[in-house]
C-alpha cells in the first residue's frame, strides 16, 4: 500500500495484556505505543495487537503506512500495524520511549 499516508508510531515494548484465545488455543498479546497524529502537537498512547510476546516490535519508532476507507457510509482509519511499519533510526521523539519495557 503506497499512498502517501504515513504516520510515526513510537513502540515501546511494554506488553499490557496477554491471553491464549478461546477459539484457536493461540497466544495473544497488546503492547504499547505512541502515535503521531497530524496536526496534533502530542503522541496518543494507543494499543495494538500481536501475535504472542515474540511478536511484538522491538521497541523504536516506526513509519507506518494508512489509509482511510468507508465502513457503513462513514470514513474510518484503515488498521495501523507497527509490525509492518519500517523502523526509523532517529532519536525518541517524545518522553514515551522513557517508559520501562516489561
């Protein structure tokens, strides 16, 4: 997906919930990131999902690519992955990479 739309999304390994999934028997985990909304001056803390502990970024910044598509005749974000982002080698951009890991 190359549209142009990237936003930064600073991970910072925290892992906030995990669990085994009733349906599959596989294991499941959110971590913890930053996101760097346009023309909004400071990072939302948000949670994203993976696979497992072993599926979460290592911590750092990402490029993430999205869209915005239509779900029930109104716009809607399409789904953020920083696993699929490309990791940006620049310093922390906000105190969120201060936060501890585990």
């Amino acid at each position: 997906m190359s549209t142009g739309n990237v936003m930064l999304i600073e991970v910072t390994g925290k892992v906030l919930r995990r669990g085994i999934s009733a349906k599959t028997q596989k294991p499941w985990c959110t971590y913890q990131g930053f996101v760097h909304l346009p023309d909004v001056p400071y990072p939302q803390e948000g949670s994203f999902y993976a696979e497992g502990d072993s599926r979460v970024p290592q911590p750092g910044t990402y490029e993430v690519d999205y869209s915005i598509e239509m779900k029930d005749g109104r716009p809607a974000l399409s789904q953020i992955d920083p696993s699929q982002g490309r990791r940006k080698n620049i310093p922390p951009m906000s105190a969120a990479m201060a936060v501890k890991a585990g």
